[in-house]
C-alpha cells in the first residue's frame, strides 16, 4: 500500500510544480483583478488537496512516514495558498500573496523530491521561511513600482532556484558521530584495539581447512544457457563448507585471475572484525596471483553464506559465493540447499535455484525427513512458494524457531536479499514443489520432488504469505535491556549530490556514503535503532558482525518465537524497532544488501569506541 501513495506523492509533486509555474506568472502580470487567478489557484488547490489526502492515507501506517511532510513541507503550500485563496474570493488584489502561495507550493514539492535529515528540520524551516519571505518582499517591490510585470517572475524564480540549491545542499545539525539520532550515553571505558588485532585464534592448529579459489569461467544453466562467470573451485555455487561450533576453521582464499580482486565476507557468522572480508577497512582485496588465510571460531549453528566483498554488485551476481553450514550432517540425502539467483546474461538476468533455470526433478521416498535451506544471493527480495505439503519454517537466518508452527501447502516466503531460511517438512506419498517467483510472476524455476522424480510442478505463488513477526512461540529469552544507545535511520528516495553531479538515490537521513555519520557504541552497549523505509523500493538492511533482536514493526510488538537476524527486510512504509548487545569489537559495516544501492551509497559504518581501522574506509569499504 505504502509504495503506491509514495510514488503517487512524488508525481503530484511534479505536477504541483508545473501549475504553480502557471499560478506565479499569472499572479505576477494579473493586476488588481484577482478574477484572473482564479483558475491556476483552483487548480492548484486541487493538486495541494490530493497530496494532503496522499498524507492521510500513509499516516495511517505511522507518523514517522509523514513528520515532515505535516510539519514542513504541506504548510509551505497550505497556508500561503489558502491567504491567497481567501484574498481571491473576497476579491482582493492577489498580486502578493499569489506568487507566494505558487512559491510556497513549489518548495513543497521541492522538498518532496529532497531527502533531508530530521536533525535538520529548523534549519529547512528556517530557509523555506526566508524563501517565502523573500518572495513577498519581491512582489511588493515591483507592485510599488520598482520593477515590471516581466521581470517579477524572474525574480521570484532566481529566489526559489536559491532556495532549491540551499534546500539541497543544507547539511543537517553538526552530529556528534558518537550518538547520531540522540539517546542515553554511557560511561564504559573504551575498548582499545586496532582492527588488524582482532583476529580469529593464531595459536591453535585449525581443525578444519578449505581453500577457495577464485577464477573467471563460465556456468552452464539447467536450460542450457551459459553464463560468463566467476567461480570458486571452478564451481558456481561455490563448495559448501561445513563446519561444527568451536572448531577453528582456517580457509585460504587463492585469486587465480579475477582482476576486480576478491575478499570473503563470512555472512551471518559473527567473526572478529579483522577476519570479516571488507576491502579498504577489514583488509585489502587479494589481487590476482595472491591470497589470504581467514580464521575464525562459528559460534552459532544454522545456515550461512559467503560471498566476495570485492565491487560486490558484479562479482557476487557473476558467482562468487557459497554456502557455509554449521553443524549440519556431513552427508544427507534428506538436505537440499538451494540459492535463489539471478544470473546476469547480456542486459537481461535469468531466475534460478543454483543453476537450474528451469524446473528440476528429484525422487525423494514418502516419509523422509526434509531441510530446504533457501538462501538469496540475488540483490532483491524473492518470493519462494512450497507447495503439495504443509511445512515449518525451522530457522530464520541461522536462528532457531522456537516451536515453530505447521504452514499450509502454498504458503508463499519473502526472503530478503541475503536472508535465508531453513524449511522443515516430511515427504508426502505425492509431488511437492518449491518454486521460485521472480517480480510476482509465475514461477521460473522450481524444485519438484517425488518419490518416483518424475512429478510435475505446482504452484501458483497465491499463497499465504508467511509473517515472521507472529511466527513460532514466546521463549524463555529474557526482554530487552534498556537501550545505552538509540539511532533513528531513515531510508529515503530522492535527489541528491554525488560525485560530479545531480543523481536520484537511495539515502540514509538524506544522505550518501561517506557522508553518513558512522554509529558509535561501547563495548557493552544495549543498541536499540529505528529504520524506516519512505522510499518506493526494498531495502535488505545488513549489519556485520552482529545478529540483531526484531522488536516491533510498524509500531506492532514481535508476538511470535523471538525474531533473531541479520538480514531485515524493509519494504516502502514499514518501520522496525531493533535491538543488539555489542559484545563483538570493531568498525563493521552497516548495509543495504542489495549491493546497487550499496555502491550507490546506502552505506555506513558501526565502530567501537577505541577501535581503530588501519585501511582508509572511507572508500572501497562503501560498496
């Protein structure tokens, strides 16, 4: 629902400003005879109604979505247009109030189409007020005879183009990096490392070893199609490695000739920061014909991942990743994991389920148990569907469910860029299906099992939709900690400076890596953040080195079995309240995992006080 009215406001917007154009000349060249104005002010006042009803309609979601707008950009519009409307019917001369009503109208929509940070509201209203302002003072000069009917608009525009750059190039307060979006402080004594200390162990024999080898080859999709690709171990998906809690695991990564460079980032694992795969902070990317040794201890069971860091937009859609389970069984017909990918094939990009684009058959014997472990290394959210059989969701992200309820045949999951879960079922006598659903659309690849591996495939992806939030049971997990810091992290579309000109971005509080604030915490810290997304796309929301505790979203408390991850889906109008204990040392990257808007600048950082970073992350750490 939030989608739609976002990019309804953003297009009335636009037209605001085409007829406000029209309501600033006509009230500039109309005289004493308001009767000329009055169809540019009627028409603009219906365009100022429909945004306001746009405003209505999301407040219903939360009055984070629409705070400013109530409080800034509607009465920049409202109340210079509705004086000039009055002046109009009382048949007034409207030669002032005219042109700034139209200018009024015009900021709004301005500021509808710049993300700003809410730190830096009084400022915003303080230069919409000089703007307004100036407008009058203008008008009133060149109604006393300082100026013609000619040169007025063009005075009032060069104002408005003075308070568009402002607008947009107006930083918000001076923010203190330590506590970006206020909240309690604490007084823990700051941890004092540099990152290249924080390593996995150095003094233990490791107790297993892989090495990944990184090289430019080819796929060869179920379809037939092949695919110019990287590969890890001349495969794509890479090996899985598998893994037990407590064992040292060493992996050296090998780059034979992929010239982006490659790292590896150990996704959902909260390894030491030094051993975290980000090029430009944690280390630096291995060059063809180098390599690097990672050492870390998986604490936690469940289903990872890991992908290259390295320019991650191109090299993890062209196959640099793999799976990483630990404590799974070495060996288990009863297993399947199953990547959801787009595969990138000349402009277009193909769907599949590792490398299967088109369905695939295996028989599996009724009664036997099953894992799906669904794991999405595509940039978007993806829309799985199980059919023929009803099932649990077992594990979100690595995380157990507690109890974890029975979902019937059909329900449909949404699995964020990054995310994964773990689906629990036992075979049927009869066809089960998994099928994945690209952009709402009927399904392009799929998964069919039977105990014959000769079923065809099912499903229509019209399921019900699988809700986190009120999925499994309340457990024995102690409630939040009261919060030693708070951060409010507003997800937002619009126009802003980056590089050597204007773009239309994905920001955070109105802005672009690097200008985004990094997030300070001690060691110890309770963290609580709020994201939101007022934007019209999805954001996979990642944190390093950290799984965080969902809260709430839209307002509404988690009911379900504690919502643990690493990968938060924020799709346009929704808003969660998080929490996490720092307890893992480091500067640690903060992202959106569709890697696009991350190499875009939907990126920052979540640093320790004490710690610092040996590389420069102010660049390659951004992508």
């Amino acid at each position: 629902m939030a989608e739609p009215l976002f990019i309804t406001d953003l297009m009335l917007a636009a037209i605001a400003a085409g007829v406000a154009v029209w309501l600033a000349i006509r009230a500039a060249r109309s005289g004493a005879d308001p009767r000329r104005l009055r169809w540019p002010l009627a028409v603009t006042a219906v365009v100022v109604a429909a945004r306001i009803v746009v405003t209505a309609l999301l407040s219903a979601g939360g009055w984070v979505l629409v705070d400013d707008r109530v409080t800034i950009g509607l009465p920049a519009a409202v109340v210079p247009l509705t004086v000039a409307a009055v002046a109009a019917v009382r048949g007034r001369a409207v030669t002032i109030s005219g042109q700034v009503a139209a200018a009024g109208v015009l900021i709004s929509a301005w500021l509808a189409w710049v993300p700003r940070d809410p730190s830096g509201a009084p400022a915003v209203a303080a230069v919409v007020a000089v703007a307004l302002t100036l407008t009058a003072a203008a008008a009133a000069l060149r109604r006393r005879g300082h100026g013609t009917g000619k040169r007025s608009p063009a005075v009032v525009g060069a104002l408005l183009i003075v308070a568009a750059v402002g607008l947009l190039f107006l930083p918000g307060r001076p923010v203190d990096s330590a506590d970006w979006g206020g909240g309690p402080r604490t007084t823990r004594v700051p941890y004092a490392a540099d990152i290249a200390q924080l390593t996995g162990p150095r003094g233990r024999s490791a107790d297993v070893r892989f090495t990944l080898t990184a090289a430019r080859g080819t796929v060869r999709l179920a379809s037939g199609r092949v695919v110019p690709a990287l590969t890890f171990n001349g495969t794509s998906p890479g090996p899985t490695l598998r893994v037990r809690t407590g064992q040292v695991v060493e992996v050296v990564l090998v780059n034979t000739d992929v010239a982006e460079g490659v790292t590896i980032h150990w996704h959902g694992v909260d390894v030491p920061n030094a051993e975290d795969g980000v090029p430009g902070l944690t280390q630096d990317a291995v060059p063809p014909g180098g390599q690097h040794v990672y050492r870390f201890v998986p604490n936690r069971s469940g289903t990872f991942w890991y992908h290259s860091h390295r320019d991650s937009r191109d090299t993890v859609a062209r196959g640099l990743f793999g799976a990483l389970l630990v404590d799974a069984p070495e060996h288990d017909d009863g297993e399947f994991t199953l990547f959801t990918h787009a595969w990138p094939l000349g402009k277009d990009t193909v769907s599949a389920l590792n490398d299967a684009d088109a369905p695939t058959r295996r028989a599996v014997p009724d009664g036997r148990a099953l894992r799906l472990r669904l794991i999405n290394s595509s940039q978007d959210p993806q829309r799985i569907q199980v059919t023929g059989v009803q099932f649990q969701v077992a594990a979100i992200d690595g995380n157990a469910v507690h109890e974890p309820g029975v979902l019937p045949s059909g329900t449909v999951l949404l699995l964020a860029a990054g995310g994964r879960y773990d689906v629990a079922l036992v075979m049927p006598a009869t066809t089960v299906t998994v099928s994945l659903h690209s952009n709402e659309q009927a399904a392009t690849a799929a998964l069919v099992l039977s105990p014959t591996g000769l079923g065809e495939p099912a499903g229509d992806g019209h399921g019900p939709a699988f809700d986190p939030a009120a999925y499994g049971s309340p457990d024995a997990t102690p409630p939040p900690a009261a919060a030693d810091r708070r951060f409010d992290l507003r997800l937002d579309n619009g126009f802003k400076v980056s590089g050597a000109g204007l773009t239309f971005a994905n920001t955070v509080n109105g802005r672009l890596a690097p200008a985004i604030p990094t997030l300070m915490v001690a060691v110890g810290d309770t963290v609580r953040m709020r994201v939101t997304n007022r934007g019209i796309i999805d954001h996979p929301m990642h944190l390093h080195g950290h799984r965080v505790r969902v809260l709430a979203r839209n307002g509404r408390p988690v009911t379900g079995s504690p919502w643990w991850t690493d990968t938060l889906n924020v799709a346009p109008g929704e808003w969660y309240d998080i929490t996490f204990r720092a307890d893992n040392p480091g500067v640690w990257m903060d992202h959106c995992h569709n890697f696009k808007h991350a190499a875009e600048g939907m990126t920052w950082h979540l640093a320790y006080i004490g710690v610092t970073a040996p590389h420069d992350h102010s660049g390659e750490a951004a992508e």
